[in-house]
C-alpha cells in the first residue's frame, strides 16, 4: 500500500470513529461536563490518571484547566497524577504497580473533588484501583472507556459518568478521546467565563 493512501485510510477511520461516537457520546459527555462544572464551583478539583495514550490524556486535560484552554481565564484545579516519577515508582516499588494512582487519590483526594479516570479497554487495574480510592473519599468519577467498558463499567456508582466510545480499535478510541477532552474543556469554558463572541 502507498504511503499516501494509508494517511487516507487513518483519517477516514477516525473521522468514521468520530461520526460514529457522536450520538452516542454525547448525552454522556454533557453529563460529565455539568459534573465538572458544579466540581470547580464548589471549590473542587479534578484529578486525572491513565496509562500510555491516556497517561497523555489526562496529563494534556490538566494542562487546559491549569492554564487555559484557548480563551484567558484564571487557572483551574487540575491534578494529574500520572506526572511524580518519584511517587509512581516508589508506589510501584514498594507496594504495587496497580496502586499508583489509587495510594495518590487517598492522599490527595477530598470529598467533592472529581476523578478523570481514562482506559481505552476499561481493564487497567491501577486506573480502576483509582476509582474504587475515589469513592472511598466520596469523590464522584468520569471515566473515558472504549470497546464494552471492561471492568471499569461495573465499578460506576450513583453521580458518576461513564463515556464509551463505541470503538474496538485502541487508536481510534484514543482519538475520540482527545476530542472528548476538548469538549469538556469548551463546556467548562462556556459555563465559566460565557459563550463565545465568534
């Protein structure tokens, strides 16, 4: 295969991959974006974990909060907690790879506070350590997902929001995910700081 028909065959799937999520995503997407919005008015903040790709993710959501999406604003409480080599490997050294996340959200999470929890297969067992740490500090959990949910989808309690992007395909879930970021990002701009002129 050319070069320039396997670009072509990689944008139509994830241009498919997004048409194919929207009316799915969507109801779920304005959901959590609401969630978030009532998290920060309340003096809340918004942690976030993944592995790989989704390390990224949640890494790329907190940078929009802390500093901005693309319009000025103040800073916003983002916390990514895939970011302190020291504490994921000293976790990870002393206890277990599966409790990197989890031992910080004990730590750092408080009641009202959010978790953005993010797995393309919904199997990570660190990410959904995280979210059993969140409910355990009555925080409330959005979780990013693909293919059937995995494990993840039986861990969502009252308040929480799971968004499933109804793809088996890693690389296209991931894509879907980063667009699904900025709609969260857009959302708590709008009801922040208001609409857009243009």
């Amino acid at each position: 295969m050319e070069a320039d028909e396997i670009v072509r065959r990689l944008f139509d799937a994830s241009i498919a991959a997004k048409r194919d999520a929207a009316p799915i995503v969507t109801e779920p997407l304005t959901q959590a974006g609401a969630a978030m919005v009532r998290c920060l008015l309340a003096d809340g903040r918004i942690l976030s974990c993944g592995n790989g790709g989704s390390a990224a993710d949640a890494q790329h959501f907190s940078s929009e909060l802390l500093n901005r999406f693309d319009r000025d604003r103040p800073g916003l409480p983002g916390i990514a907690l895939t970011t302190d080599s020291s504490a994921l490997t000293s976790i990870a050294n002393d206890y277990s790879y599966d409790q990197i996340f989890s031992k910080q959200v004990t730590a750092l999470g408080r009641r009202g506070d959010m978790l953005l929890a993010i797995s393309t297969s919904g199997n990570s067992a660190n990410v959904n350590q995280a979210i059993t740490a969140a409910h355990g500090r009555e925080m409330n959990v959005v979780a990013l997902s693909g293919r059937d949910g995995g494990e993840m989808a039986t861990l969502m309690a009252s308040g929480d929001v799971e968004i499933r992007v109804p793809s088996q395909v890693t690389a296209r879930i991931q894509e879907v995910h980063l667009l699904i970021i900025h709609c969260l990002c857009e959302f708590i701009d709008q009801t922040l700081i208001g609409p857009r002129d243009v």
